[in-house]
C-alpha cells in the first residue's frame, strides 16, 4: 500500500472578514473530516482486505 501525506493550511484565520463571508473555514473543516474518514477506510482495508471495507474505501474516495 502507498503511504503519503497532505498537507493542508487552514485559510480561516481568526477574526478575518473575508474568510468569514467566504466560508473559507468551513470548506477546510468539511475537506478535512472527508480525507480522515478516506485514511481511516483505507487503513481498515488495508488490514482487512474484505469486499464490505473495500466497499467502505471506494465510498469514502468519491465522498472525497
């Protein structure tokens, strides 16, 4: 299995208007919880290679 990193930088910054009319921090958080939920998919079948996890892992790559 191929391991890498993302690296990603939250654009909300505190009291910042801009980013707060844009939703800037929101799309960070939603982008955030989708590349965990696929991570943690893909460790699962990694260690369990069954069809429901490899169903889980595809799943949680289109979520992405």
């Amino acid at each position: 299995m191929t391991t890498f990193g993302l690296i990603t930088t939250s654009c909300a910054g505190g009291d910042d208007p801009i980013s707060a009319a844009t939703g800037c921090g929101i799309w960070a958080k939603e982008i955030e919880s989708a590349t965990t939920k696929w991570s943690d998919a893909a460790a699962n079948y990694s260690n369990n290679p069954t069809s429901d996890n490899c169903k889980k892992f595809k799943d949680a790559g289109l979520d992405l």
